[in-house]
C-alpha cells in the first residue's frame, strides 16, 4: 500500500494529464482510451525507471547559482562558456549570534535543474506519514522504499542510484566565469569565492514577513483599529518592502522553492539611517567657540556699533546700548539652556576637555558644585564680558571701534547683574 502522499502525486498527475487531453468533443471511447494510457504511464513500472532516469538533471542545493546568473546550471560541463557550476549544500553550525545567515535559521533545501524534470523534483521531496522525506526512505533503504521501487522492469540499486543522484555531488567541483567572484586574500595568496543566494532564507524570510503582514490575526486587528475599536492586542507593520522577481515569466527555470514561491520574494530596506542634523552642539573645549558662536549674533553687534559711532551721550543712547548688551546676554543664557538639555546624550567624559568652570555651567550632574561656591561664576562672568568684546571686533573688523573705558565697565556690569541667571 502506498504513503498517501505518494497516491495523491499520482492522482494528481493524472487529473492534470487527463484534463489537457479531453475536451468537450472527447467521446466515451476515447476517453476510455485515454484513461487507460493515463493508467499506464503514471503506473509505478513505466513512470519510476523513466523519472529516475531524468532525476540526474536536476541537483539539490541551499545556494542555486540561477539566483545569481539564469544562464547557469546542473549538468555537463559547457567549455565553451563554462555555466556548469557544482551545486553547493552548506551545512554550517548553527549559532544564536544575532545574524541572519546560512545556519542561524531553519530554512528548506532547494533543487535546480531542468525546468521539466520537476515533477521528479517534488516526487523525491514528499513527505511521508513518518515525517521524513521520501528521498530519505530511499537512501537509507527503508522498507518504505523497498515496497516502493520493487518492481519487475528494473533493479532496486538502480532505481535507487538514479533517484539519489538528485543529491549526489559531482566529483568536479566546477563554477562559472558568470558567477559573481571576488578574491579573497588569504596569507600570501588569494582564495576565490563565487557568490551564491542562500534560497531557503530567502523564501524563509519571505514566509515571516507575509505572516506578519497578512495573518487571520492582523487582519483582525488592523479591521479593529480601521474602526477604532480597543484592542489589548497589537500587530506589527514593516515598511518599505520591495518585492523581487527571479526568472521572470519562467521562475520554474531558476529552482523549485522559486516556483513554490511564483518567482517572488522580499526585500527589506536597507537604506542608510537618517540623521539627525544636530543644531545644538555640546561642546568638546570651549562653549563659546563650538556651542555659541559669535556670528549668530550679528545683527546685534551691527545694532551696538550703530549706537557706539553716533557720538552722543544721553539717556537713549545710554538705554539702547544697555538694551542690546542685555540681549547679548540672554542669547547666550538661551544657548546655556540648550546646550544643558543635550548634555546628557552629547557629553563624554572620556573625550572631553571643557574647562572646569564650563564644566559646572552647563553638564548636568554638577549641580551641587554649581550651589555650593562662586568661584566658577566669577570666571565665567569675566569670559563673557571678554567674548563680548571679542565678538563686537570680530564681527565689525576693521570698522569696529575702539572700546574705552566706561563701555568695559558697562559690559561688566551688565553681566554682573544678570549672573545669577547662568546657574
């Protein structure tokens, strides 16, 4: 009695070779006829010696060289343009090491070959009551397979070494000047690597993604969140997919998982990531040359310069010069602030060499130290009066005019009073 996996094969290769010869006009006769040459050539004597004749056409491999270049493949060695290529069965240890990659996920065998042997294909792939796979049965000569290939036309051995040739590797290992290569330096000389598409992972990832994407439970849930409706579940989207054609119209020319899989797989992006641009820069050495340039105050130190060139000396001139040097100031308290809210994902210990009392400004942690004394503060208030002075001269050049005394005063002033805002 036959593995019902291995019955519903022949039934369905009959129902398909039937159905392409019968028409509408088709008489009782001919279909009578027909029914028994359809018994005949799917009978276990003709068909068995005849597929395992043309199962040398086709090889097993977890890296098909068609997913890499169409135009190669199993078979004779062509030496005029070489597109025999072995095929490869990599067996890697797995290791729960974070990669996805040949061995870190279980993915299935895939096969390539002649496109019209693969009914072979998948009769040596199915899979029997025992969970095993019929092509196992055969090579450990089971008694599955014995019932199997015993028939009165050919040998066992023979049958069996036809079907096993499916995954036999050849004796010469052989690639493809098609094949993508690189040489690999290795000690005092080069190793060259032809590279291959691990399919199984391919259509494995394929399998997660569409599982993922269109499950019975996330249509469930994405029709409850189109509503509106709660849910104490959630679902996941992946973004971005591109979806990727091998073999065109013919995808049974590349490899059997391909034509399972219609041709298609799955892309997931791999894009750079976006980066942030940073407007806020903690700095390194120095707040005032890499957090807080002299330059994003331009317009006010034109304004002071407008006022220190009239030549007058009255209330209104007095009050807008200590309006602008007061909006200097809080430019650079603003600044303090931003600065203070990035330091804790900018700042670097290891790699930093801001001066001590910039230290206690503007890190956090510094908190207490900032309370406890003023000795950072008096430094601090004497540099920023020095980088007022410095940035009005910087930004006017030539055209600046020379501070005296009573404008160095007034700056110092200013900051004196505000001082307490830089905390």
């Amino acid at each position: 009695m036959l593995d019902p996996a291995i019955s519903t094969f022949f039934d369905n290769r009959k129902e398909t070779w039937l159905k392409n010869k019968t028409n509408a006009s088709t008489s009782d006769e001919e279909l009578v006829n027909l029914q028994r040459e359809c018994d005949y050539i799917f009978s276990l004597e003709e068909w068995l010696p005849k597929a395992a004749k043309r199962a040398g056409s086709r090889a097993t491999a977890t890296h098909p060289s068609k997913f890499t270049h169409p135009s190669t493949g199993v078979g004779p060695k062509n030496e005029k343009n070489c597109t025999y290529v072995t095929p490869v069965i990599c067996k890697s240890e797995k290791y729960s090491d974070g990669f996805m990659r040949t061995g870190s996920i279980k993915s299935k065998l895939d096969s390539l070959g002649n496109a019209g042997e693969l009914d072979v294909d998948e009769f040596v792939n199915l899979i029997m009551l025992d969970g095993d796979k019929l092509i196992s049965h055969i090579e450990l000569e089971t008694d599955l397979a014995k019932s199997l290939l015993n028939i009165k036309s050919v040998q066992f051995e023979e049958l069996k070494e036809g079907f096993l040739s499916i995954i036999t590797p050849a004796c010469n290992i052989s690639t493809s000047s098609k094949i993508k290569q690189v040489y690999f330096p290795v000690a005092d000389d080069y190793h060259l690597l032809s590279l291959l598409t691990n399919s199984g992972m391919i259509f494995a990832m394929r399998e997660r993604i569409d599982t993922i994407r269109f499950s019975d439970a996330t249509k469930e849930f994405r029709e409850l969140k189109k509503k509106n409706d709660f849910s104490e579940f959630g679902f996941a989207e992946i973004y971005n997919i591109t979806t990727i054609g091998y073999g065109g119209d013919n995808p049974w020319n590349i490899s059997r998982l391909n034509t399972e899989n219609h041709g298609k797989a799955h892309l997931l992006s791999s894009l750079p990531p976006s980066i942030k641009q940073r407007n806020i820069h903690f700095p390194k050495t120095n707040f005032f040359t890499e957090s807080h340039h002299y330059y994003e105050s331009r317009e006010i130190f034109y304004a002071l310069h407008k006022i220190f060139k009239t030549g007058y000396n009255n209330i209104n001139i007095r009050e807008g010069r200590d309006y602008r040097l007061q909006e200097l100031f809080d430019r650079i308290v603003d600044k303090m602030w931003a600065v203070r809210a990035v330091a804790d994902s900018q700042y670097h210990a290891q790699s930093s060499n801001l001066k001590k009392h910039q230290l206690i400004w503007i890190c956090n942690g510094y908190e207490l130290e900032r309370d406890k004394d003023d000795q950072w503060l008096d430094k601090l208030s004497k540099e920023i009066s020095q980088w007022i002075i410095r940035s009005y001269e910087r930004t006017l050049g030539r055209q600046a005019i020379r501070l005296g005394e009573a404008e160095w005063i007034k700056i110092n002033e200013i900051v004196e009073k505000n001082k307490e805002a830089l905390r």
